[in-house]
C-alpha cells in the first residue's frame, strides 16, 4: 500500500471517530428527553421532566464523549510508537 493511501485511511478513520462522538452525543440527549417528556406527561410535571432529560442527556453524552476520547489518544499512542 502506498504511502497516500494509508494517510487517505488514517484521515478517513479520524473523521469516522468525530462523526461517532457526534452521534453518540445526539443520540444521548434525545433518548433522555424523550423520556424526560414521557416523564413529563405522566406526572404533569411540565418542565420538570424535560429540563431533568436535558442534564442526564449532556451527562451521558460527556461521559460517552470522555471515553471516546481515551480511546482515540490510547490509539493515537499505540500508532505513534508503531511508526
């Protein structure tokens, strides 16, 4: 394999991990105030619920976010030692 190729693979990894995290933190935040408005409409509790799903959401999806992270720099760490 070429030298361009593997930097081509290298840069399109990196953009498939930014692109994850996004998603993941998305994804994170929605789940959490979908059910803070479930929440919300079972207890008529407006907008207890839904500002509670806002922080658990940004929670999880810091949480998410710093795992991906470790795991990008331990992999960073790994190919830095390899070359």
């Amino acid at each position: 394999m070429t030298t361009r190729k593997k930097k081509l693979i290298k840069t399109t990894g990196f953009a498939g991990k930014v692109l994850s995290t996004g998603l993941t933190g998305g994804i994170c935040v929605a789940i959490s105030l979908y059910f803070g408005y479930q929440f919300d409409l079972y207890f008529d509790s407006r907008p207890i619920g839904i500002l509670g799903g806002i922080f658990v959401g940004l929670a999880a999806a810091g949480v998410q976010t710093w795992k991906q992270l470790k795991e990008s720099l331990e992999e960073f760490e790994n190919d830095k030692h390899r070359e």
